[in-house]
C-alpha cells in the first residue's frame, strides 16, 4: 500500500526533530483556496519558540527537496501545536490524560455539542470518555466526535 502525503513526510520530520529535541506533534497537508500548505507541528516540554520553528524549517528543507514526497507547489510552514491543540492521534491522548479537554460532537447530545471535562480514557478504537466531576462522565465514540481538543493546556 503506497504512503499518503502525510506519512511520508512524518517519517522524514519525525527524526529531525528529535534531533532538535522536539517532539513532532502532528503533520498537515491541506489546500486553502489555489494553495497548498504542508504544516509542521513541533512541541516541546517548555514550549516552543520561534528560533525552534526556524531551526525546524531550515532542518527540513534539504530533506524534504531531496525525498520530494510532494508533487505539487506548497508552502512549508512551522508552528506549536498552541495551547489549546488539538487531539488527533492516539500519543496526543496519551499525553493529554487527566488534563482539562473540550470535546465537541457532530450531532447533539441532550441539546449540546460541546463539553468540557478532565480526559479519563481513550481507547484503542478512538473512544474519549471525559469526567464532569467525581461521579459523572460521558463516552463518544470516534465516529460520533467533530474534535477534542485541550482547554488551556500546558505540560
């Protein structure tokens, strides 16, 4: 099976941030209106900086024009996942457990869509159960959630 745009990217990024000491968040290929934007998103344990950014930036250039996993005009951009990130892989939830998380649905429940609890457990198929207080929780399912997010996150 032939690696999407995404995957071939993270398995070039992914080792040169370590390298830097960062921690490859998250890789994004996206058009906005006639452009296409690949988003590289790195964090690290006290936060990144835009020296960080830069330093990615250029680390990456080299790589990315010699594997040329793109086949098409793009505009590289470097950033933090920011406070309130987004969580999208399965090591986000592992990171984000027992922190405060929004979590918004595609359909209301009980006239809402979205919720604010402390993250408690993301399973293998994607579920998110998040904790209102001691006794009340709620569980979505992967197919039922539009995101999850971080409320005002820091590590």
């Amino acid at each position: 099976m032939a690696k999407n745009t995404v995957s071939l990217v993270w398995d070039i990024a992914e080792p040169i941030a370590e390298e830097l000491g960062l921690i490859l968040w998250d890789v994004l290929f996206e058009k906005e209106g006639a452009n296409y934007y690949l988003r590289i998103i790195i964090d690290k344990e006290e936060g990144v900086g835009i020296d960080d950014c830069v330093n990615m930036s250029h680390a990456l250039d080299g790589p990315l024009d010699k594997e040329d996993p793109i086949d098409r005009q793009y505009n590289l951009q470097v950033s933090s996942p920011g406070i309130e990130r987004k969580l999208t892989r399965p090591f986000h939830f592992d990171y984000a457990m027992g922190e405060k998380v929004i979590l918004k649905l595609i359909r209301p429940w009980e006239g809402k869509r979205e919720f604010k609890g402390v993250l408690v457990d993301y399973t293998e198929k994607g579920d998110v159960t998040i904790a209102f207080d001691d006794e009340n929780t709620m569980t979505a399912e992967k197919k039922e959630i539009a995101w999850v997010k971080l409320d005002d996150f820091s590590f």
